[in-house]
C-alpha cells in the first residue's frame, strides 16, 4: 500500500518525508487555503520534496474550465496529479486530462456507481472518503471492498485512493480490503507507529542494559 499525506503544511512534509514511507501528497481546497501560500507556489513546493504524485484540485465545477486550470497546473511537474470532482462535468475533464496523459484524481467519491464511472473515465485514482461515508451511519470499508471487486473482474487499472481517513484503523482495514493508497493527515501517519507495549518494552530493555554495565 502507498502511503500519501493529506495536507498543505510545508514543514510537516519536510519532516515526514524523511521516514522514507510517503509516497505523495494530496491537497484540497480547504487545506491550501489554510497554508498562507500561493496555490501554485505550494504544488512547487510539494513537488519539489517528493517525487510521487501530487494532487492540486481544480475549482471549477464546468469541464472546460476544468481541463484549463488542470493543464496550468500540470505545467508544474510531471508528477502533479489534477484532482476533480465525480460528476458529469468532473469525468468529461478526466478523460481529455488522460487523453493528454496527465494524471487524475477523481474525488469525493460515495458510492461503487460512482467509481465504476470513474474507472470508465480512465482516472488515475479513485478517492472514495470513507471517514465521511461513517459519519452517516454507513460503510465506508464495505466501499473500499465492492469498488476493490469491480475493478478486479474488469481489470481496471484505476488505483483505489482510501481517503478521508481518521484514525489508524482506518488504514489497517483499507489495506485488507485491497485499497492501494491511503491518504492521511499527518497526526494519523504518526499514530501509525505507536503501541504502549513497544514503549514498556523498550523501557525494560534500556533498564537491564543500564544494569549490566555494558557498551556496543
């Protein structure tokens, strides 16, 4: 599974990108306009520290404008992923964004319907939101497994972009359902590492070394 950050912040990619597990990066509207950066600046920033895709939506909601500012930003790099909404308009930028072999993130995704449009559209990746599916009382997993199984019977090559992602938990069960990436705010990526025992263990051993009077 790839693992990509869900944020705008410079410096939380900075530092996370030195563990050597993000493999991109994926942006909203809401995040950039949170950063205090200019979007295009941001995307050059993002870019310029991580070598996998990264998603710079549109604002657009008409295909043809759509397509203009996915060109604009593909113009970045070769690695700028152009994000659109799954709607009519949203897919028919998708397929001339594909045709023009850039890639395309179609986003807010809620139903298996939907991302079996998308993979018709030739997307990129298919970023269902399964935190926000929870919110109203449904599936969010069972999601991941049925657009997991269309795919699979078609050959598909679309990639399944878990989103929307709230907790560790939700990655764990996005991975045994068969998503291939997940996207995730920083503060979940390092909830990730963490188990109380690892900590008491490590305690133990550092204590019983201290103890021995040994050195490496």
């Amino acid at each position: 599974m790839l693992f990509f950050l869900d944020t705008a912040e410079i410096i939380e990619v900075k530092d996370l990108v030195e563990t050597g597990m993000i493999d991109g990066i994926t942006t909203n509207p809401t995040l950039a306009s949170s950063s205090g950066i200019p979007f295009s600046e941001l995307i050059t920033q993002m870019c310029e520290l991580i070598d996998g895709p990264v998603s710079a939506e549109v604002t657009a909601l008409d295909a043809s404008t759509m397509v203009s500012q996915g060109r604009r930003l593909a113009k970045i790099s070769k690695n700028v992923t152009i994000k659109v909404p799954l709607t009519p308009e949203g897919l028919k930028a998708c397929q001339i964004l594909r045709d023009e072999s850039i890639l395309v993130n179609v986003t807010l995704c809620f139903s298996a319907s939907q991302a079996l449009l998308a993979a018709k559209a030739g997307a990129t990746f298919i970023s269902p939101f399964i935190g926000r599916i929870d919110d109203v009382s449904q599936s969010g997993m069972k999601l991941i497994q049925d657009i997991r199984i269309i795919y699979d019977n078609y050959g598909y090559e679309t990639a399944i972009l878990a989103a929307s992602i709230r907790h560790p938990i939700h990655i764990v069960e996005a991975a045994k359902a068969g998503a291939d990436v997940a996207t995730m705010p920083p503060k979940v990526f390092r909830q990730l590492y963490n188990h109380p025992l690892t900590d008491v263990g490590i305690e133990n051993f550092l204590k019983d070394w201290q103890k021995s009077g040994l050195t490496i």
